[in-house]
C-alpha cells in the first residue's frame, strides 16, 4: 500500500475510533439534550470517517461511490447535529426556534441532492487516476463549494453559541478555545487539497472533530460541564470536585469573590475558609473581609455519574441585608422583651401595693365612699389583669414554643375561664346555654387567653347594671363553635372586623385594645378564626370557631 494511501486511511480510521470511544465518556453527561446530541454527533462523524475509509478502501467503482457518497452525506448530518449540540449545551432549546421547519426541509433537500448526485452530477464527477497513487479522483463542482461554504456558516454559529457562552462565564476558558481553534486546523486541509499533492479532495475535519472529542471529553470533561452549570444561573455559582477544589466559576462569583480569579485547581479555602468549612452544612454563613461582615446564603447541587458523586455546584446568595435586617428585629425583640419583663413587674409591684392600702380602706370609708373604693380596687386588679394580657400577647408573638401546639380538651379550658371570670365579676350573671362540645383542638396553653379575653371584654364594655353573658357550643361539621354573647351596647358593623387590629377599641372602651389582638392573633397560630355578630336584641357576639382533631362529644351539641 502507497505510503500516501496508508496515511490517508490511519488518519479517518484513527478519527473514527476516537470518536467511537469519545461516545461512552459523552453518555456520561448529566444533561440530556447536550449528552444526545453530543452522541448523534460524535457518531455521524465516525460514520463520515468509515465512509471515507470504504472509499479508500472498496475495490469497484460503484462500491467507492456509495460508500463516499454515504460519508458526505453523514459529513452534513455532523453539522446539523454539532449545531443542536451547541444549541442544547447552551440552554436554546430546539422546540421554540421558530424556523426549525424550514431549517429541517432545507437539511433534508440538501441530503436528497447528495444521494441522488450520481443522476445529475451537480456535486461532484469521479475519474480514475494514479497521482499521488491510484484512486478514483473526485472533482467537486459548485454545488460542492456553495454547500462547504453554507456548512462552515452553520458550524460558525455553533462556535458563536459556545463563545457566548464562555463570555458570559466569566472562566478561565483559553483551554477550550485552543481546542476549538485546533478543530479548525483541518479546514485549510480540506480548501488546500485541491492544490497540495499529497492530500485528496475530501473533507478533513474528522480528525480536528477526533481531537475536539478527546480533548474535550477526556482532557477537559469536567471544566466543560462546569461552564454550562455555572452559566445556568445569575446568582454567584463555583463548580467544586470531589475534593473541594475549583473547578469553575462565573463572573458573578468572580466579583463577589475576587480571590477566584485565577484559583481553578485550587481549594474552595483559598477564597474564604469559613465558607470551605460550611459546604457540606449549607445555609447562612458570616464571611468577614476587610474590615466587615457580609452573609450569604450556601446552597448546593451534587452530580452524580452512576453512583459516584463527580462534583457539586455551589450557589452563593448575598443576604447580609436580609440578615442584617433579621438581626435587628431580634435586637429590638429581645429589647421590648427585656422592657415588657421591666414594666410589667414595676406596675405589678405598685398595684400590689396600691391593693393593699385600698383593701385596707375598706373599714374606714363611708357609704358614699365604698362605691369610689370599689372602683379603685377593680380598676387596680384590671392594670394587674393587662400585665398578664401583655405578657401573653409578647409570647405570642416571640417565643417559637409558643406556636407548637398540641390537644387541648376543649370543654376544659372554657370552664376554667369561666371559674375564674366568675370569682372576679361577682356583679355579672353568666350562663352555658346548654353545654359545652367536650372535643380536642389543637391549640396550647394560651388558648385560656382567648376565653379569658372574650369574657373580660364582655363585662368591661358592658353598660348595663347587670351584664349578662351566655356561653355556647356546637359542632359544625369537622369545627367547633363556641361563642360569647352580652349584653351590652354591640359593635358597629363597621368596625366588627377593625376591633381585631392591634390598639382598636369598642366604643367609649376603658381597655387597652391588645386583648382582641391577642386572641385573633393566636386564632391564627390555632389554624382557626374568630368574628363579631349582633346579638339579640343588643349587645355583640363573638365567635370562635376551631378545627376538631379527635371528638368524644361527651357532653350535648347543637348543630346549625
């Protein structure tokens, strides 16, 4: 065999292995559209290099034609498939380019025109010849040179695409742009041919498509799944390996964290240690650097190839606003707590002592002064009453345990209130309108709170000489009911709904306007809700209704 010959056919059947074996390691891709048409195109070239082999190679005429024809044909279906590649490792997805029709006719009618050359010749024409060794010649016509130069167009997009793409990653990626450039190299091969003894007039790009696969896929895999994973996203993304060590990054994550620049290779500690120290625990961490402290927020991403994790990408969120923000609500928490404990047991300790002088009064005032007297001491035990009210309401709002919640036995909780308002209220008349559902909530402690409010509130805004309130419950389906009805003035219907927003009042109110706050305020933590109705023929209701979670129904119920 020519010495010429010999080269020619170690050079397309080198190409072809290559990219036959590059196809395992492409399978191994995590995204699906780039791992297959990365795999149409690695094997449409090998294909084109088997077809160029069996031209080489085939003894007859007619056998050197079709199987030449069958390399041109799969040369073409390599750049149709190297363009979706791009398309794909780019995150253009194919389904929404709107030409995608036309674009496929075209392809189509070009590979028609290629099969069927041996009936109008328009690409090519073959002759036998013996420079640089015997072989059938072919002679492009224009047709040929019209489709190679279309072809290196549409690869060109494809280079535009992944260029773009390295842009805007802001990585250190000379190392894939040398392998594109090498992929290049034998397009001059392929336009000198026809001047160059030594070389056929055929396409040479399968071995720079041959070097382009094993660099990339064998050489460079990782760092080239890592530009598109780190592209991805807008927010700062580093690419680590098994090892914690850069394998890339984009340029949001270089301007967060300048020490990147230059750092593949190196460890995630080079850039920061306390954010080294916290990728495997992700969440928020304080990075302090040049002088301040800046939060972020870690989250990753593993990647697995079979049941071997390859890498991670780790996203970096800047929150040190959210953060600082967060810090000071806790600061200012932790402040009103520390006020509200100072308050409360300062006023706590003045009624105390106020109590005790007015109860000490109690036998040496006459009878036009025990009225004033008893005003004194309800009003006194009332501010010791709304220490307890503000206590609660803090909780409420401060403390997590306070909104785990539990079973609570219904029936329970409302009769303690009620033992407990009757001792304090001995003016008032207070009734259960049959009995009281003996079902479960889920609720906690402070659903005393709400009861206890409700009635307090139903005799402190009452304007009658005797307020009269009445207690009832029914089950309505998978909630309980349970409502407070009085007698006093009512609520206006405009401000049935305003009454629960913090600091609102009823009409010509002595209270402070937290307790209903308080209640609508743990209604919501119960998952359940509370309103105000007109009661008949005066006065308000208000109703609370809860989820039942286990119901014995022990006692009577009502339904609607």
């Amino acid at each position: 065999m020519e010495i010429s010959l010999l080269a020619h056919v170690l050079l397309f059947a080198i190409s072809g292995v290559a990219c036959l074996a590059s196809i395992l390691r492409a399978r191994m891709i995590q995204h699906p559209g780039t791992r297959n048409w990365l795999v149409v195109f690695l094997g449409s070239v090998a294909l084109w290099c088997g077809g160029y082999l069996g031209y080489l190679l085939a003894p007859t005429t007619t056998s050197k034609l079709m199987l030449y024809i069958i390399g041109f044909v799969f040369a073409f279906v390599a750049v149709g498939a190297w363009v979706c590649f791009c398309a794909e490792y780019t995150g253009r997805s194919l389904q929404n380019t709107p030409f995608r029709y036309p674009a496929l006719a075209v392809f189509l009618f070009i590979i028609a025109l290629k099969i069927t050359n041996p009936l109008h010749n328009l690409y090519f024409t073959s002759e036998w010849t013996t420079q640089p060794f015997p072989h059938l010649a072919i002679n492009h016509q224009l047709l040929y040179w019209v489709v190679l130069g279309f072809s290196y167009a549409v690869i060109m997009v494809g280079f535009f695409m992944l260029a773009e793409r390295l842009y805007y990653t802001g990585a250190d990626s000379r190392p894939l742009i040398i392998l594109l450039g090498i992929t290049g190299v034998p397009a001059l091969a392929t336009i000198l041919s026809h001047q160059m003894e030594p070389l056929l007039p055929l396409m040479y790009e399968p071995p720079g498509v041959a070097v382009f696969a094993v660099g990339t896929l064998f050489v460079y895999f990782n760092r080239f799944e890592a530009i598109q994973l780190t592209a991805g996203t807008t927010e700062p993304a580093i690419y680590l390996d098994q090892s914690n060590r850069i394998r890339d990054y984009n340029q949001a994550a270089e301007t967060t964290f300048p020490a990147l620049t230059d750092a593949v290779g190196d460890s995630i500690d080079v850039v920061s240690s306390t954010l080294a120290g916290h990728i495997s625990d992700p969440g928020v961490v304080a990075v302090t650097e040049n002088g301040g402290t800046r939060y972020y927020e870690v989250s990753t991403t593993a990647f697995v190839s079979g049941e071997v994790q390859t890498g991670q990408l780790v996203t970096i969120t800047d929150v040190t606003d959210r953060e600082s923000y967060r810090k000071q609500l806790e600061q200012k928490t932790e402040q009103l707590e520390a006020l509200n404990r100072v308050v409360r047991h300062d006023i706590r300790n003045d009624m105390a002592v106020v109590l005790g002088w007015a109860e000490s009064l109690r036998d040496h005032v006459d009878e036009d002064g025990e009225a004033a007297l008893e005003h004194v001491l309800q009003s006194s035990n009332h501010v010791v009453d709304l220490t307890d009210t503000a206590r609660e309401f803090v909780e409420s709002l401060t403390d997590s345990d306070a909104a785990e919640v539990r079973l609570v036995d219904l029936r329970n909780t409302v009769d303690t209130e009620l033992v407990k308002v009757r001792e304090s209220h001995s003016d008032a008349h207070f009734e259960v309108a049959g009995e009281i559902p003996q079902v479960t909530v889920r609720a906690n402690e402070m659903l005393s709170s709400v009861f206890r409010n409700l009635l307090e509130n139903a005799v402190r805004h009452n304007d009658k000489a005797t307020p009269e309130i009445t207690i009832s419950g029914s089950i309505h389906e998978d909630t309980v009911q349970v409502r407070v009805a009085d007698n006093g003035p009512g609520i206006p219907d405009e401000q049935k709904e305003s009454i629960f927003g913090k600091g609102e009042k009823g009409i010509d109110s002595p209270g402070s306007g937290i307790g209903l706050y308080l209640v609508h305020t743990l209604m919501n933590q119960y998952n359940g809700t509370v309103w105000a109705e007109n009661n008949d023929p005066t006065g308000s209701v208000f109703v609370v209704e809860l989820p039942i979670c286990e119901s014995t129904e022990l006692g009577t119920t009502s339904n609607s």
